[in-house]
C-alpha cells in the first residue's frame, strides 16, 4: 500500500511539473545532518549487554512543494539519508566484548503535510508529518572485539556486506522548521524525525542469531527554495 501511494505521489508531481509556474508550486533542496539509532525489544533470556550510540553522518536532497492554502501545503522530497548505529555488545558468559558497527544508506522518499502555524513578519514557523518509503542502497557491518580464552584475551575484526536486509523500510515522519526569506530567497532549517516500521535483521557475531533492530533518525538539515 505504501509502494504504491508514494509511486502514484511521485506520477503526479512528475506530471505537474510544467505547470509549476501557474500553479505555485516550488522545487527546493536541503541537506545537514543525520544522527541515527537503532533500537529493539530486549528478549527475556538475553545473553547480551548491549550499549547503543548514534551514527553521525549527513542528509540531503531535493523537494517539491504543493500550496493547497496559504498555511497548508504537500510536500514531496528525494533524499539520500545515511542511517544505522553503534553497539558496545558483550557476551559475559563468554567473557566476549565487542564493537559492532551498521552504516545503512537509503533512498528516502518522504511524503509530508506542511502547516504554518504561525507567521511573525517575514518569518513562518511550521510543522510537518507524514510518512516516508526508504530504499536499501547498501550496508555495512563491522566488528571490533576481545575474547578471553584460558586467560588470554585474543583481539578478533570482521567486516562485510550487511546481506538479507528489507529492501524497503516504511516510516513516520514529523517535524518543525522555520522559513525567512534571505537574499531573495526562501530559505529555512527544520528539525526532522523518522521512526521505521520495519523490524530488520541485523547481523552480529559469526554463526550467531541476527538481531531485531528498528530504525530512527534525527535531521538537522538547512534548505532554499528556488
């Protein structure tokens, strides 16, 4: 359903885009920065520790931008988002430790309702919410670990391909953002958050079960309508 109420949105705005100048529409980009985590629920006999922190990275792409009233619009965007996390995983039983590291970078085709709800001077302040389709480009898992064998801690490196993961993450979107115009252009910041749907399998240890992690993410992004 998702699949196919973003490719009809995207029909539409491709079809629309000749008439950009009778109907007002506005074609824009942005870009900034991304931090992402991934969470799950913990299972009840959890052999893990597991301490979880953000990947730091960027966002960006472009936009399109439908008025329906003077404080309501639709907005369409393509970006290219750089999302995944960081865990300090151990296993004490096994007296295992470990730094595990997913870089996933998707496609992000969002979908948004943009509000003005309010409107000093020059200035709009607004929030957005919506829905967002993300399309895998690729992955990366690493790990970075010691494991104690008769006393002796034996450092061990892995790294590959994430394999096996969802094609497409479905999310919901929402946000605030503020608009001034700015050497003859509009220009704004606004603050994104995502929250996937999608339970994905990430992989951890060699011959170990993969873990059921969500994404999310957080954009700090700054952008200019043309």
């Amino acid at each position: 359903m998702m699949v196919c109420v973003t490719a009809v949105s995207m029909v539409f705005l491709f079809l629309a885009m000749p008439l950009s100048a009778q109907t007002g529409v506005r074609f824009g980009f942005k870009g900034g920065y991304s931090m992402s985590l991934q969470y799950g629920i913990t299972p009840v006999d959890n052999k893990y520790t597991v301490s979880t922190h953000s990947r730091h990275a960027a966002a960006g792409g472009f936009m399109m931008q439908y008025p329906i009233t003077e404080s309501f619009a639709v907005q369409q965007e393509f970006l290219y988002v750089m999302k995944g996390s960081r865990h300090d995983i151990g296993i004490p039983a096994q007296s295992v430790k470990t730094l595990t590291i997913y870089d996933i970078n998707y496609f992000e085709i969002p979908l948004v309702f943009r509000y003005t709800f309010l409107h000093p001077g020059d200035f709009k302040v607004y929030g957005t919410c919506g829905w967002a389709l993300s399309i895998l480009l690729n992955g990366r898992v690493e790990l970075d670990g010691t494991v104690e064998d008769d006393g002796a801690l034996i450092s061990f490196k892995y790294a590959d391909k994430i394999r096996g993961l969802d094609l497409f993450d479905y999310g919901f979107v929402y946000g605030l953002g503020v608009e001034a115009p700015f050497v003859g252009k509009d220009w704004f910041f606004e603050y994104r958050f995502t929250i996937g749907w999608n339970t994905l399998q990430m992989p951890t240890f060699p011959d170990e079960p993969t873990a059921p992690l969500r994404n999310q993410n957080y954009v700090f992004a700054l952008g200019m309508y043309l």
